[in-house]
C-alpha cells in the first residue's frame, strides 16, 4: 500500500503472512544392548535410533512508513518516520521411534521399516515479538550539503516453553521436566552523518 495523502505527505504500509510445515528425519545406528565385548562379529547385532521432528512455523510482519518533506527557512527536509511488527511461531515436537535392528557384518538393506515403538520426547513452543520505531531526517543544506540524522529503538521478546517425556523403559508420555524461559531485550540506536 503506498498513498499520497498530501503533495508533501506519503504513507505506505506493507504486511507478510508465512505459514509452512517442517519435518526432519534422522538415523543413528549403535549396538544393541545384549551385545558385550567378547560378542563375536558375526553375531552383534545394530539398533537403529530413528528420530523424527515436526513442525508448524508461522511468521506476520508489518511495516508501515511515512515520508514528509518539507522547509524550514533555507533547509530542506525528507523526514522519514515508521514502525515494524514482527511475530513469529514456532512449535517442533520431537519423536524417537524404537525396536528397528540389523546385523552388523551382514545388513538387512531392504528391511522394511516397521519400528514397533514411537514415542515423543520433546514438544516445545517458541513464539516471538519484534517491535521497531525509527525516525530519519535528511536535511539539505544548500546543493553541496546533507545533515542526517536519526533514531531507532527495537523490542526484542521471546517465550520458549519446552516439555520433556518419559522414555522406556518407563511409561511413555509422561511429562518428566519442564522449561519456561522468558525475555525481554530493547535496544536503542542513533546514527548521523554529514
């Protein structure tokens, strides 16, 4: 959106909307348990740690900026002035899937893939904000000289809330250890050059 409310007036606004899905796979092999260090080759088997992660991220930003230009005695001025919003979202819950074997020195590598426990092991929730303000003024001194100057201050915050589950041999799903952090940065900041 971008309007001339005035000959010496200019609004404009711009706003984003993203929503997806993320999902990840991962594998890590290790020994099985039953096997010992006087376990012949030959008979070692491999367990499969197969591990999964989905996901939902959304991200709204919005801008919105005006541009006024006008004189004050000889000096011209473009006097910029705006604010942005930022919120975004992310919430990845973690899955390990159990009970998927192989042989160490012969493997399987067409064994089906048919694990005989999924279980999760982490849900987490981030959400953030991002607020910003700002203000420039370019100011023209004549056709050789520019004076700008300006400032911006930023509010950072965060809510991270993070659950952890039981894992077997204990019933799974039951929620054993919980985080909850929040923060709150703001910042700040000044430039000028001439």
């Amino acid at each position: 959106l971008d309007h001339d409310l005035y000959d010496w007036l200019t609004v404009s606004a711009e706003s984003r909307y993203a929503a997806y899905g993320r999902t990840e796979i991962t594998a890590k092999p290790g020994l099985a348990t039953n096997v010992t260090p006087t376990t012949p080759l030959s008979s070692a088997g491999v367990a499969l740690n197969h591990f999964q992660l989905h996901s939902v991220e959304t991200q709204f930003q919005n801008q919105v900026n005006g541009l006024a230009k006008f004189d004050t005695g000889i000096i011209q001025h473009d006097l910029m002035a705006g604010g942005e919003y930022d919120f975004e979202t992310s919430d990845p819950r973690y899955y390990t899937d159990t009970g998927l074997t192989n042989t160490l020195l012969n493997p399987n590598e067409n064994k089906t893939f048919a694990p005989t426990l999924t279980y999760q092991r982490v849900n987490i929730h981030t959400t953030t904000n991002t607020e910003g303000a700002y203000l420039t003024d370019t100011m023209k001194l004549e056709d050789q000289w520019q004076l700008i100057l300006g400032a911006r201050i930023d509010r950072f915050s965060v809510h991270f809330n993070e659950q952890a589950f039981s894992a077997p041999p204990a019933t799974t799903g039951v929620v054993t250890a919980t985080n909850v952090t929040n923060r709150v940065d703001t910042l700040p900041s000044w430039h000028g050059a001439l």
